[in-house]
C-alpha cells in the first residue's frame, strides 16, 4: 500500500502505516488535505496495518491547522454569489462532518497510532494530533488552540479530545488565553508520552510503533477502545456552537483581517487601546 499526494504521503512497510505530511508552507487543512486526510482514515482501516505514525516533512512544524485562508475566500465566493447565511452556515457544517469523519476513523482505528510532533501544532493540527493514541514531541513542539482570536472555538473535536487527556483547568487556559504550551510542559502534563531531542521524534515515533507490533491485535483494540472512549456527544455540541460563531460579521471581519495579515503571526490580535 502506497500514496503520494499533494498535501500528504503515506506507505505500508512491515504492519506500520507511515504518513507524512509535506503541504506547504505548514500542512493546512483545505479542501486538498482533508481529501487526502479521509484516504489515511482508509488506509488505517485495512488488512495488514498494526500500527501508524504520523508525522511532517514540513520544517515548520506538524500542522498550523485550518486552511483559513482557503474558508475565509470560499465563504465570500458564496456570499457574493448570493448564498444565504443559512446556506453558507451549512456549507461550514457539512466541511466540519466530514473533518470528523476523517479524524473519528483515525481516533477509533483498532490500531496503535502515534504521532511525532516538531514545532508548530496549532488549532485543527493539535486537533489532528489528539487523535493519536500516543504523542511523541521533539523539544521544538508548541500546542495552541487559537481560535478565540478569531471569534471561533476548536471544531474539530479538539477541546472534548483534549480534556479526555489531561485536565480541565489545562483545556480552559488554552482556550481562554490562546496561549502555546511547549513541549516540556505539555510532558509533565501527560499529553505528550515521549520528549526528545529536536529531530528525534519520528526515529522514536517509530520504536514506539515497533513495539505496538509485539502485541496482540485483538488484546490492542479491546484496551485502545476501552482506554480511549470517543466523546461523540460533546463534539456533535462543539460543531453546532462553531457553526453559530460562524455566522456573526466579527467572525468575517476577523478572517479577513487574518487573510490580509503578512506578519509571521497573523493568528496575534490588535493589543486592545487604553480607555480614553
């Protein structure tokens, strides 16, 4: 079994699943790469792969997530068009599904997935990550969920997925502040299982994977399911409290100003003006 795409790559070799992520400039998820994405939920699925790692070629890091210049100019294409807001609401509800689609096959797969992460890991690419049974970080690793600076919560499972790993308090400071976590704190606070040295995470990732292998299938999807339990109910929430962000001009004005931004931080906002 073997894909090369244009956003992303993945091989079968000996039970392990490989697949890399090699979309410029750090792997966003548009509509290119989710297409690509739903052949890895595929392939995780089929005979003969024991196990998966997840990985970037992109020196930049895993995945900056959402594609949201790609969301920001599909959405005025339809406005301009003439599509209502109902209708353009649901464009953005049925992208979402199938986002979910995707990463739920990956979260649920009855395999060990691992993924290894290097510098940037934000939004819909932390969200990606937390889909992973096991997350392997190189010290250069920085989890973020930015979306508030855009009128936005996570869509994609993120918050549920998260605090199904650590504890709430974590999943309301990442929210709330939009702050990152680096790669050291986010190991003493049990997201990340392995730390190592910058560029050692995918040769670790691969140990890991290695090892999954020694073990017995049946025994591996019983304890993954039960380890692992998939918080349908929330997400279906988080997807409809997205959806009804989404429809506010704040959120339109602040991807445009995202669309516009060339600074290396677009996802920064405006620091707020002292009271006159």
């Amino acid at each position: 079994m073997k894909f090369e795409g244009e956003a992303l790559g993945f091989e079968l070799d000996g039970g392990v699943l490989s697949v890399r992520l090699h979309r410029a400039p750090c792997n966003e998820i548009g509509l290119s790469m989710l297409g690509e994405l739903e052949r890895v939920a595929d392939a995780v699925r089929a005979p003969g792969v024991r196990a998966m790692v997840l990985s970037s070629d992109v020196a930049r890091g895993f995945c900056a997530g959402a594609d949201l210049k790609e969301l920001h100019h599909r959405n005025r294409a339809r406005r301009d068009e003439g599509a209502s807001d109902d209708a353009r609401v649901a464009e953005v509800r049925s992208f979402l599904e199938r986002i979910h689609a995707a990463f739920d096959a990956i979260d649920t797969a009855e395999v060990t997935t691992v993924a290894a992460v290097h510098g940037v890991c934000f939004g819909g690419g932390f969200e990606l990550a937390l889909t992973c049974d096991v997350l392997v970080a190189d010290r250069t690793a920085r989890f973020c969920f930015p979306e508030l600076r855009l009128g936005l919560i996570p869509g994609v499972g993120g918050l549920p997925r998260l605090a199904r790993d650590v504890g709430n308090a974590v999943v309301r400071d990442l929210l709330l502040t939009g702050r990152s976590l680096g790669a050291q704190r986010a190991h003493q606070l049990g997201l990340v299982s392995q730390l190592v040295a910058p560029g050692e995470h995918r040769a670790v990732a691969a140990r890991v994977a290695a090892q999954a292998l020694r073990f017995d299938p049946a025994a591996t999807a019983v304890g993954k399911a039960f380890a692992k339990p998939l918080p349908r109910d929330a997400m279906d929430r988080e997807i409809a409290l997205f959806c009804d962000l989404f429809r506010r001009p704040a959120v339109e004005q602040a991807l445009a100003r995202f669309d516009a931004d060339t600074s290396a931080m677009p996802y920064l906002p405006a620091a707020p003006r002292p009271p006159s």
